[in-house]
C-alpha cells in the first residue's frame, strides 16, 4: 500500500526541510540543543583568496551541542528565552479555538525541559518519531510555530491534565475492576463509569474499512446523558483512543469512526462529551481521522448536526459521510466485515471479555522495567544524537545517509518499545482477545474467545470472514 504525502518516506524537499528545522525547535525548547546555536548550522566560508592557513587557524563550521547530561545546577531551568514568544503566538488570542497558546505559555513556564522531552518521547510509543511531529506539521499547514505550539500544548494537557500514560493507560482495566470494590467513593464511581461503558460496548474497535483503518463503532442509543460522570467519560474516551492507536498497521494511521445512530432519541444527546471528542482529535490527536460514519441519522439529528457542525474544523467537517442504508456502508466497508447489528455479514457481536488475573503480573517487576527504559533513553539519545547531524548537515548525500541511520533507530525503537509494552501499560481487552498481539503484531479478525474456568482464556469459535483473519489482508 503506498504511502500518503507528508508522511515519513515520503516527503518533497520543501517539507522535509521543515521537518528538519521543527526537530530543531523541539530539541531547543526540550533543552536538548544549546543556546550558541540559533538556526540551521551552516559552515562559514574560507576567505577568498587566503593560503597557508593552519587547521587551528580555519574558520570552524558552527556545531549544535548536545548536553544529555545537565549539571544539576542547570536541571529545571527555564527553556531559552527566544522560543517562550514568537511572532503571531498570543496567549489570548480569540481565534485560539482550544487554547493552545495559553498552553504552550503554561508549559514553558511551568515543566522544566527535561520533562517536556520526556513525555514528548513517551508519545512515540511503536511509531517513527517523524511521524509524531509530522501529524503536527500537517495539522497546522506545515507552519512551523503554530505546529511547536500544538505539540507543546498536547504535552501539557498528556501529562498535566489527563495524565495518559501513567495513570490511564497504566491502570487500565484491571485496576478499575478492583477499584469497583473500593471505600473511596470518588474512586469507585469513577471506576464503575468507566467499566460500565467498557462492557456494554458503548464504543468498540472492529476489523477494518476498505482503506485498511480500523473502525471504531460509537453506539449513540447506549448513552445517557448524566448516567456517568464527566470524568468517567473522558477517561473511557481517551482509553479508546490511545488503545486504537496500537492497531495502526503502517503505513496506515488514520481510523474509521463509524456513528451507528439507530434508535437514536434526544435522550441520547449529551453536547459535552461530544465535544471533547471533537477536542481530542483536532487539538491532542491531530492528523489521526481518516474518514467518520454517520449511520441512521433520524431527522431529530438535523439540528443537532448544525451545531455540532459548527464546532468542527472544516478539514475534519469534510471527512464525515452520513450512510443510510448497508449499501451506503459498503461504499466504505465490505459487507462481510460489518457487524451483524449494522446488517452485515461478519457474525460478529460485541461481548466484553473481562480482565485475567495476573495479566499485568509483569508491571510489578520494576528491575526490568527499569532497565528498558534505560535502553529506550539510550535509543533516544541516539536518535537525537544522529537528528542533529541531519540537521547540520549541508550535503544532500550527507543528509540522505544520515536519515537512513535514522530510520534504522527508529526500527529499533519500535521492536524496543514492544518489549517495554507490557511493563507500562495495562492489558485491554484487545489484547485479551488477541486482536493486540504479543510484539505489536495485530489480527483484526482473531478467533473469538472467552474465559475458561481455570482463569485462562479458551478459543470456542472462529469469527468471519473465513481467509480473512490476518492483519497481512490490509496491506
């Protein structure tokens, strides 16, 4: 399948010139570039006309440095001056739809570099760095400030606000079923939302659309505005959405979102959680919607849709396709890979598989988790390491050989962060019915399984479409 624009391998010049210069800007605003360099090095002409010279006596080519290592004086310091204001960034700026601005202020004024470096790593997970910092470019039109301002302001709110990866991603679903159990009862609560929706398949990943993306069906008729608290909510939301991440297949990295809208009431309208959809995907998880289902829209969604419409940014507003009938899915999805609630043929139900004791047995084992992530950090040196002299380097050839070493580390940071998996991040339900496989392989349509009586898992049916049970199918 070939590779869409503006992605890794796949860039012209210009753009790949800008991905240069915004590696540049990240690694200065994460503390990682000094301060004696202030834009693309270039290497300073000899004088015309000038012989003898010794080597000491050249002028030297300006060099990027790299201080991995702070003093301890120096952790915690601000990130340089120059970067904190640039031109046309505002921090009250109405036409700021998200508050980005103001974010990316909070973040340079509040989380120290090495922090800011940290949490923008642990985005990567399985992906090519480049890929990450290019859904920013393309969100923001290749324009480099506003697109450092996004990937600043999605930090903060990753590691501030939601706390993703330490709390809802380590926690995951067996946490919230032994917190179901708790005293506490914030915590309770909170746990009981977000398994409730879990098990009645509020929303669900299944199989692929035509283009290869995962579909991630959102069941309207099932939720009740008020039924669960705000929180809960978003915690199940971002969940999802971090949890379809890992069954990207590149070169795809887009998903399908299909609304199945059937039996759909205004008592199913809940205006907030809907807009923190649409915030999630324009402003923390951009470039990551390929195309959105509207199935069965009654006519009470007319309105509903004008103002929802109006919420969203016109790239997102043009991928939505509203479908009626199983034909118009098949347009996107083949028959056979639709569930049989939607009138297709697949066999499939959603049936909620409960967390296995002991699946995360491996998150308590803290020696090797730690030495991990110390290979990770050492990867990550390595790729900045070689970044940089991609950056400085003036000769195309130069510049080609050195992206390629790149991409090399970028491999091994993927097969590395799959040996991470399972030590940082709570088993889901994907993976227990192995769809998410051990490695970071995927089969979108596994053999469907429950649990057995000895506290495993047993295989008691194969699900449809027959031939068409590895992930090799899309690509």
């Amino acid at each position: 399948m070939a590779q869409l624009p503006g992605r890794p391998g796949n860039l012209t010049p210009e753009e790949e010139a800008k991905l240069r210069k915004f590696w540049e800007m990240f690694l200065h605003v994460c503390g990682v570039l000094g301060e004696e360099t202030t834009g693309k090095p270039e290497a300073t002409p000899e004088p015309q006309g000038q012989t003898g010279a010794t080597e000491s006596e050249k002028p030297k080519k300006k060099r990027m440095s790299l201080p991995f290592r702070k003093k301890e004086k120096d952790k915690g310091t601000a990130t340089p001056p120059r970067l904190a204001v640039m031109d046309g960034i505002k921090e009250n700026d109405p036409e700021d739809k998200w508050g980005e601005n103001k974010a990316y202020f909070d973040t340079l004024a509040t989380h120290p570099p090495e922090q800011i470096r940290a949490t923008i790593w642990s985005m990567v997970k399985h992906d090519h760095p480049d890929a990450l910092l290019l859904r920013f470019l393309r969100a923001r039109k290749w324009n480099l400030q506003r697109a450092l301002v996004m990937l600043m302001s999605t930090m903060n709110w990753r590691c501030s606000e939601a706390r993703v990866d330490d709390e809802i991603m380590a926690n995951g679903e067996e946490f919230a079923t032994a917190n179901e159990k708790s005293s506490d009862q914030k915590s309770k609560k909170l746990a009981e939302d977000f398994l409730a929706q879990i098990r009645m398949g509020k929303s669900y990943c299944y199989g692929v659309d035509k283009a290869g993306r995962p579909i991630c069906v959102v069941r309207a008729r099932l939720h009740k505005a008020g039924e669960q608290s705000e929180e809960g909510l978003e915690r199940f939301t971002v969940y999802l959405i971090e949890t379809t991440r890992f069954m990207l297949n590149h070169p795809i990295d887009t998903a399908c979102v299909l609304f199945d809208l059937t039996g759909f009431s205004l008592a199913n309208m809940d205006y907030t959680p809907v807009r923190f959809m649409i915030k999630c995907f324009e402003a923390n998880y951009p470039e990551s919607l390929g195309v959105v289902l509207v199935h069965k829209a009654p006519w009470v969604f007319q309105g509903i849709w004008k103002i929802v419409r109006g919420w969203l940014d016109p790239v997102v507003a043009s991928k939505v396709h509203f479908t009626n009938t199983l034909k118009d899915l098949e347009e996107f999805i083949s028959a056979e890979r639709i569930p049989t609630e939607l009138e297709g043929t697949s066999g499939y139900t959603y049936s909620y598989v409960e967390p296995v004791p002991g699946e995360n047995a491996k998150m308590k084992d803290v020696e090797t988790k730690e030495k991990l992530l110390r290979e990770r950090e050492i990867l990550y040196e390595e790729y900045e390491s070689r970044t940089i002299e991609w950056i400085s380097a003036d000769a195309p050839e130069k510049r080609a050989a050195i992206h390629e070493e790149r991409d090399e580390i970028a491999r091994k940071l993927r097969e590395q962060y799959w040996r991470l998996d399972p030590y940082i991040r709570s088993r889901s339900y994907y993976d227990r019915i192995g769809v998410i496989k051990p490695g970071g392989d995927l089969d979108y349509y596994p053999p469907k399984i429950t649990p057995a009586t000895n506290g495993t898992t047993a295989v008691v049916s194969l699900t449809p479409p027959a031939g068409e049970t590895s992930v090799d199918d899309v690509d």
